[in-house]
C-alpha cells in the first residue's frame, strides 16, 4: 500500500551536509524491498537499539521540514521521537533543526509509513502516533490516494500499545470528516475527545501548513483517538 508520491528536487547545501555528517547519528537505514523507500519484511526492530535507551516513543507520519517532531523532542527529552518521511530535502531539514537544538531523542526514517508500521516498528511499540496536516488529495478522483483509510487502521492498531493515542489534524473538512468516519467504526479504537472535533493538540506547533489553511480561511480540525486493549469494553467516548 502505498500513501504518497515520492518527492524529489535539488538539495541546498546545507542539505546535503546533513545527509553527510548528520544521517549517522540520526537517520536509519532499514532493508528495502522493491522500492527506494520500502520495507523490507521480517525485519522488526526493537526501537531501543536506535536510541540506546527504552523510552515512550512517539511516531510522526509525514513529519516535512521537522518542525513538529524536533521541537517535541527538544521539549519533551524523556521520550523519543521517530520521523517518518519520503521527502529526502525535509529529512535533511529536519536534521539541521535536530543539530541546531541540540536533539538527540530523534531518528529519522525515509520510508513509506505503512510498511514501517507493519514490517519493522514491534507490535506495541509506539505510544503516540501523530499524522498531522496528510496529503488531502482533494480531488474527488484522488480520494483513494489518501492515507486514512479503512485499511490503514489496523496498521496503526498494531503499532499503538494499549492506551496509545492517534493524533490528527488537517484543514480540509471532508477530509477531517473522512478521518473521524473511518475512525469510529474501526475496531479497537474510542474517541479520545467530546463533541464533534478534538481541542487543539497542544502539543502541535504552528506549521506552515497549518498557517496556509488559517490564511485561506479554512477550519483546522483536531482528532485523537485512544488505543483500546483486546478484550476491553469499546464506548464512544475516551
């Protein structure tokens, strides 16, 4: 399954020092499969061996220029933070922000997220999942291009321990509407909110994709729902 089309594009030179003297430290090299930024299968790896420690890990899908994930990790030092992107300049991006921080809780993948979540993340490995601002593909034609769907859940569930939040945000209404619908009848997950839209993630910094969406007029859409142990008893509400 594949979520996004691959990005390419000349690399600053600052870029491409990152990716020099700054991938050894944070960017991990999985076995591919068929593809530049596939995953090959039966590869689980236990994330401690990434960062020499066992801590709370949190999970970015679609993590662009980092300024999500690095200014999380700089905040938060006792848990630790896994990047997921197929944009080669944002990985190199995200790491001159680590460096300009001075992170180190962060690890960065270039990698199609639904494989990392299936063949090399454990299961119950992630104790957040975060996917904020997607690609919405918004037209109609495209829909089937985006990430949220029905069959991506499940990935998502095997990857959340118990009690683990998704969280999610996009400007797009039907999107978010979409996201919330695939969401409520899944298995295995509750709301994590009242009402009909979570309260802004305060944890979630002021991108520029949010800031596009607020310019244009559009409504910014919080969802986080809780990961629900087998055997639980699933309601509604968080």
């Amino acid at each position: 399954m594949l979520s996004f089309v691959r990005r390419g594009g000349r690399l600053t030179s600052g870029q491409e020092r990152a990716l020099n003297e700054l991938a050894p430290e944070y960017l991990i090299e999985p076995k591919r499969g068929d593809g530049v930024t596939s995953i090959a299968a039966d590869q689980e790896t236990d994330p401690a061996r990434w960062f020499g420690r066992k801590a709370p890990l949190v999970v970015e899908i679609g993590s662009g220029q980092g300024h999500q994930i690095t200014h999380a990790a700089a905040a938060t030092p006792e848990r630790d933070f896994l990047a997921l992107e197929v944009f080669t300049g944002g990985l190199a991006r995200t790491m001159v922000l680590a460096e300009q921080l001075d992170v180190h809780n962060l690890r960065l993948i270039e990698a199609n997220a639904p494989e990392v979540l299936e063949h090399l993340l454990p299961a119950a490995s992630a104790n957040e999942i975060w996917i904020f601002f997607p690609d919405p593909w918004h037209k109609a034609r495209h829909n089937k291009r985006r990430l949220i769907n029905d069959s991506f859940v499940p990935l998502i569930a095997r990857a959340l321990q118990p009690g683990g939040i998704v969280r999610m945000a996009t400007d797009w209404e039907e999107y978010a509407e979409q996201m919330r619908e695939v969401f409520d009848r899944a298995d295995g997950f509750k709301r994590g909110f009242n009402g009909d839209w979570a309260e802004r993630f305060n944890g979630r910094v002021f991108t520029a994709f949010e800031k596009k969406g607020i310019a244009k007029g559009r409504n910014i859409r919080d969802l986080s729902y809780i990961r629900v142990a087998e055997g639980a008893t699933q309601s509604k509400i968080g």
